[in-house]
C-alpha cells in the first residue's frame, strides 16, 4: 500500500472496520456492505499494520461477546457448556479425555533380517 492512501481509501478501510463489528467478524458480509472484494480486505490487512491490529481487535470483540454467552450458558447450568469450557481451558487441572490411537495395517507387515555368523562366513544356513 502506498503511504499515503486515498481519503477514499481511508474512509473504506473505517467502512469496512465498522462493519466487521456490525457482522461479527464476517469478511465476506462486510465487504458485500462496505462494496469491496474481499481481496481488497486482505491486501490492507497484508500491507497495513495498523488496519491488521484494528481487524484483530475487532476479532477479540467478538471472541470476548462468545466467551460471555458461554459464561452466562454455564451460569444457567447448560452441562454441555460447562463440559466445553473445562475441556479447552481446564486442562491443566486434567479436565481432558484421553485419547487413543489404534493403527491396524491393511497387509500383513513381515521383517526380515540376516545373521550373520560368528566366524564371518557368507555362507547361508
């Protein structure tokens, strides 16, 4: 990007900025608003640092709205979301299911190996 973007530019960028709140994050959504590609969107967020950090902060709204509905879901007493919450942030007190992992060949596997004599002698027995 150039260093000195257009007003047009700068005002598409706020544009977008606000309905990336508006939809949650939905790039494709708040491009259709702003009247943008979404090629656009990611060429700023490549070349822009501070559109990068503005977008990513955008991202931490909304993570903090779904962290705040999850708290109220386990507040009501919804055990899924409590189950949820303990096995992606509780781990380190062991809430986590242990998993296992079975791998069965689909051919039977055979290893071979040569001895070789004690006195080294090629000979085959």
């Amino acid at each position: 990007m150039s260093k000195n973007p257009t007003k047009s530019t700068m005002y598409k960028k706020a544009a977008m900025l606000e309905a990336l709140n508006k939809t949650l994050g939905l790039v494709s959504h708040a491009c259709k608003i702003v009247g943008i590609d979404r090629s656009t969107h990611y060429d700023w967020l490549r070349n822009d640092e501070e559109y990068k950090l503005a977008v990513e902060s955008t991202n931490d709204l909304v993570l903090d709205m779904a962290e705040s509905s999850l708290f109220k879901q386990i507040n009501q007493g919804n055990t899924a979301a409590t189950i949820f919450y303990l096995k992606t942030r509780g781990k380190k007190r062991g809430y986590q299911e242990d998993q296992q992992l079975m791998i069965q060949p689909k051919h039977e596997i055979v290893l071979t190996y040569e001895k070789e004599k004690l006195n080294g002698d090629n000979n085959t027995e």
